[in-house]
C-alpha cells in the first residue's frame, strides 16, 4: 500500500466499514516489530473473533450455536 499508488487506506475510512473493537483486535494480533498485512478476509476474521469474544464477555451462551 502507498499513498502514490492511491491504495492507502485511514482508519477514519477503515472504522466506517468496521467496528472499531474488531479494528483494534486485528491490529493487537499482530507482530510490532513486522509489517501489517491489511487485507479484507483478515478484517472479517478479527471481525468475527470480536463477535465471538463480546457475545463470551456478555454472557450469552448461545456461542457456537
């Protein structure tokens, strides 16, 4: 991704399309010292994960139902 190729993506843009939560857990799930490899199955995945771990963390037992 380059800002000269018009590919660069800002997490305003980015937190429009998904939540924010899930945004942040793909990005903590990743190495610190290597670079991030931003695709959209990764942020569906993240996304994903965040559902499962908000519905544990609330308490509703229908998770993997």
């Amino acid at each position: 991704m380059s800002k000269s190729l018009g590919n660069a993506l800002k997490l305003n843009d980015l937190m429009e399309i998904y939540q924010p939560e899930a945004l942040r857990l793909f990005l903590l799930s990743k190495q610190y010292r290597r670079p991030i490899e931003f695709s959209q199955a990764a942020m569906k995945e993240a996304s994903a994960r965040w559902t499962r771990l908000h519905r544990f963390l609330s308490g509703d037992r229908s998770v993997g139902r």
